[in-house]
C-alpha cells in the first residue's frame, strides 16, 4: 500500500470490522481489498465505511523468487469489476516501475 485514506474517523471505543477478498491475480502477485467498517456502540448509530485500501503482496518461493500463484476463479460482475479495477492498478504501478 502507498498511501491509506480515511474516510470517516474511527473513534476509541468504537466498534471495528475489518473485511477483506481477493479482488486481482497476476503471475506471482494478490491483490486483497481491505474494507473497515467502524460503529459507535455508545451512540447505537449504524456501520459507517472508515476506509477502502488495496494491499498487494508477491508468493515467494525458499529463495525470495517470486513463483506463480494460481489464477482467481471469478463468478459474478461485481468480481469481474474488482478484477479489471485491480488490473488497472497493476498496470499503472509497473508502469511507473519502468
């Protein structure tokens, strides 16, 4: 992750839920949507998203060489849209890598 953006405070005593999937697969790289919905149970007020971010991470083999990870299987159009979502973001960061 370069950068995490907040989108609303998450305040001390609030409730946290993190969620996460899978949204891209390339070779040897995961791309995982990290979701965090917070609530003030104090104030019985509804779940409000605090932030999206997108975590990227490389399969390694016993060398520190990236090895291939097998493909994501997609089933819906939401998943479809996360995956080209996800590719575009690929592309644009090994495209500044050079």
């Amino acid at each position: 992750m370069s950068e995490i953006n907040f989108l609303h405070p998450v305040l001390v005593g609030s409730l946290v839920i993190v969620n996460t999937k899978i949204t891209f697969i390339s070779r040897s790289s995961i791309e995982v949507q990290v979701e965090l919905l917070t609530e003030n149970l104090m104030e019985s007020k509804k779940r409000i998203k605090a932030l999206t971010a997108y975590y990227t991470m490389v399969s390694v083999n016993n060398l520190g060489q990236p090895q291939p990870v097998p493909p994501l299987i997609i089933y819906t159009e939401e998943e479809q849209r996360l995956f080209s979502e996800g590719m575009a973001r690929y592309q644009e960061r090994k495209a500044k890598r050079g």
